[in-house]
C-alpha cells in the first residue's frame, strides 16, 4: 500500500509502522528515539528462554500503560522509601514501573508475550504536606486544600 498522502508536516500515515530489532536475551536494553516518538508500541520476544527489561525514556511527561491481550498490567507497588514505584522483579511478562521527573517507562518482556504500551490521557501527581491535623482542619480542611489546588492547576474543585 503506498502512502501518496500528505497532511500538513506528516504524510497520511495509512501504513503500520514496524521496526524490528535483534537483541540478545538476558539484558536490560534503554529504546531511544531520534525523531517523533510514536504513541502506541508493540513489543514482542521470539526466543526460547530468558527475558529482558526495556526501558524507554520519554521526552515529555506523561502516562502511559502497558497491556497484555487487552488487559491492563498495572505498575509495581509505590514505595516510600524510594519515593517511587519499586524497581521490576523481573519475574512475570508485563510488570512495569513509570519513573517520574526523569520520565522513563520500564516493562519485562518474556518470550512469547506480546506487550502493548499505550499512551493514557491522564496526569499523575504526588504531593507530600507537613501540617499538623488542627492546621489542616483549621484553615478549611478538605474543602480549602481542594479548592486551592484546583486554583494553582487551573482547574475545576469538581
């Protein structure tokens, strides 16, 4: 199928973009873009055994989810210490982990697993507060917190 279309900076994009690529199992692999990166990834591994981390870091910050055979595979645990999700055990096909302020997406692939990694229009935010519980009620509570909020992200308090 030929792509004789053109829409402003991009051609029609009527054909499924595939990249493939060899790599040895067994190893953590980082998937750097040059160029536009795409939204939707599909990552497969035909080998006999082993597995391997695949690390994708992004140029802007945003959520993303991986899915085996349609169902969401949700990300490892949030640990405190860390302050961030816990890094991939490694054991089953799917587990991964967002690394946020260095925007990195990580996910294990194992053989004969097809991951899908899917762009989700959602945002993602942690907010650490150090009041005591009569400071917090005292100035409005949940209401007043929830109202200001909203106000600095330019949002609805819905």
């Amino acid at each position: 199928m030929m792509d004789h279309m053109w829409d402003g900076f991009y051609t029609g994009q009527v054909r499924l973009s595939r990249f493939n690529g060899l790599v040895q199992a067994d190893r953590d692999i980082t998937l750097t873009t040059t160029g536009t990166q795409p939204g939707n990834l599909r990552f497969f591994l035909d080998a006999q055994k082993g597995g391997m981390k695949v690390a994708i870091p992004y140029f802007n910050a945003g959520n993303y989810a991986i899915q085996i055979e349609g169902k969401v595979i949700e990300p490892t645990e949030w640990d405190d210490a860390i302050g961030g999700r816990k890094p991939l055990p490694k054991f089953r096909c799917g587990e991964n982990r967002y690394i946020g302020m260095v925007n990195i997406l990580e996910f294990y692939l194992t053989p004969g697993c097809t991951v899908h990694v899917k762009p989700v229009d959602s945002i993602q935010s942690a907010v650490r507060l150090d009041w005591t519980m009569d400071e917090f009620y005292g100035g409005g509570g949940v209401t007043s917190f929830t109202d200001r909020v909203a106000a600095v992200l330019g949002i609805h308090a819905s």
